[in-house]
C-alpha cells in the first residue's frame, strides 16, 4: 500500500468485488488513484481495520459501506476509536461511511428494477433456480423484489457466471465511499453517479453466501 491514501472498508469479498466492478464500469483506476478496497469478513471486525489502517496504524483516509442492519457496528467501532460519540447518519456520512438500504442486493435491484434483473438471471444461466424458488411456500406471494433479495442473499446460483447481457444504472452507497473527498462529486444525483457492470451481478451472486454464513 505504499501508494494508497485512501482505505474503503467493505463487510466482504463480494461487496469488495461489486464496488470494484462498478469502479471499472465508470473507467477509474482505483489503484492507480490510490485507493485500496478492503473485505473486512465481517461489520464486526471494523474495529480492527480502523486500527490497522486509520490514526492508530497507518493514518490513511478512510471510507466504507455497510448495510443498514450492521449500521450499528459500524458506529460503535468508529466511536471506540475517538472518531466522533452519538453518531448519527450524517455523521457517517461525513466520515466517508454509508449505508445501503437495506443491503447491496437492494441497492442494485432497486436501481436497475426488477425486470432487469430478472434478464441478468437469466443471462447467467440461473432463471431456473429463481422460479424454483418463487414457487416455495414461504416466498410464494411476496414482491418479486423480495424474491430477488432473497435469491441473491442465499448465495443461489453458484455455478460458472457468464457475462450478464445487459447493463443499467446504479447510485446512492455503492459509489459514495470512493467520492468520500472528492469534493463536489459527493454531491451527485442517485440518476447521474454510477454505471453497474454485469460483473457486479456475478460477484454479488457467488460471493454473499460465505460472507452470511459467517456470521
């Protein structure tokens, strides 16, 4: 890291690997700009990285994602390191650390939609495995929305990812972490900051399952 300023703190390697793909989806080198993307196995672990890679080890600026049910451990990790008490969202913000509402699975359905995320599953080869799992009692009646959270959260899909046909938007949490002191362009519109790469899609599929099942 002897070129890096800038740590971004994800909760895992699927979360480092979407991020990264949206990233490149935009055209930015994040290495090359001297940002590093870190998978932290875990919100609960944010301590440590705070004092591996913040004040207390190498000084660098941080910045981070985290869904919104591991809000909290963010916090207290950030508080417990001097970095501010009683945070509130904003205050996060201002850290450079946000939060996806409620997970990354529902950022990106929710900016793509869900007829095109439905294209994206089919595109790598898992529509079939989706339907499956419509059909069962316990998710048989909700929004496909839901479906589609639950699909992408339970890891399904684990076979060979072929490159997803189709492209579409995506904004909010999932890019502001590597804008975090970029001045105006923190400021950006949800319609006008980032570009999703079907990449994304497969690492979000492949990956969210390890990460859940350590927890």
């Amino acid at each position: 890291m002897n070129h890096t300023h800038t740590v971004v703190l994800v909760e895992g390697v699927s979360d480092m690997s979407a991020v990264n793909a949206l990233a490149e989806r935009r055209g930015r080198d994040l290495a090359a700009e001297g940002i590093s993307l870190v998978a932290m196995g875990g919100a609960t672990n944010i301590g440590t990285y705070i004092g591996k890679f913040g004040p207390p080890g190498h000084d660098l600026r941080l910045a981070g994602l985290v869904d919104a049910g591991e809000e909290g451990a963010f916090r207290r990790g950030l508080e417990r390191a001097g970095l501010g008490s009683d945070l509130g969202r904003s205050d996060l913000e201002a850290l450079g650390f946000f939060v996806c509402v409620a997970d990354l699975e529902d950022e990106l359905i929710r900016a793509l939609g869900t007829a095109m995320v439905e294209r994206v599953v089919d595109a790598e080869g898992e529509l079939r495995s989706f339907r499956s799992l419509q059909k069962q009692p316990a998710w048989r009646g909700r929004s496909t929305h839901d479906q589609l959270r639950r699909f992408m959260g339970a890891g399904r899909g684990t076979g060979p990812r072929s490159r997803a046909a189709t492209a579409g938007r995506t904004a909010g949490p999932p890019m502001r972490p590597l804008m975090h002191g970029d001045g105006p362009r923190c400021q950006m519109g949800r319609q006008a900051e980032a570009s999703i790469a079907p990449s994304a899609w497969a690492a979000s599929f492949g990956g969210h399952q390890a990460r859940r099942q350590r927890q």
